[in-house]
C-alpha cells in the first residue's frame, strides 16, 4: 500500500539508503499508474529517466502531468541533466545538503 511504501521510504531516508529511496520511488508510481493518475506522457519520461541511470521516478502533485520527482546518485547528475536536456525536457537540480527540520 502507499502508507506502507511511505513508512519504508521515511526509513530509507534516515538510514541514507537512497537506493532504496529510489526503489520505492517507483513502487509509488505504479501504484499511481494503476489508480489513473499517470498518463502516456509521464510513464514515457519515468522510463526515459530510469534509462538514464534514475534511482527512482515518481509523479508528484495533483497527477495528470505537471512534475515528476527524479532521484539521481550525485555522481550521475551532470551526465542525467545531459541527457535529458537532449530529449527537450525542463528541470530543476536540487542537491540535499542537510538533514533540514529535525524532531
């Protein structure tokens, strides 16, 4: 279930498990995918970036369209941006440097 895939995801995350991270990432999507919230467009671009070396893909927002998480290792960003700025695609690279609110 998502609750499930939410819980091993915040747990992936303390450990600093992106791999994992990643994975459920694109566990998450397929559950979207078989609700109806992802379109032709978005699991085209979701597979472009796993070709591309992505740790995981996910649809983010209301569904539809719009925006796409994509989770990269740091050491594949510039070759990732690369590549999908020949495919015409837009994004913003975001590196995570803190732990951010801690409780």
């Amino acid at each position: 279930t998502s609750e499930e895939i939410t819980k091993r995801a915040a747990r992936a995350l303390e450990d600093g498990d992106n791999i994992m991270v990643g994975e459920l990432m694109t566990e998450n999507q397929r559950l979207l995918r078989k609700i109806g919230v992802s379109n032709k467009i978005i699991d085209r671009i979701i597979n472009l970036c796993s070709g591309y070396g992505a740790l995981g893909s996910k649809i983010t927002g209301a569904g539809g369209g719009g925006c796409i998480l994509v989770l990269t290792k740091q050491e594949n960003r510039e070759n990732f941006i690369s590549k999908i700025r020949k495919e015409g695609l837009k994004y913003i690279s975001v590196t995570l440097e803190s732990k951010g609110l801690l409780y």
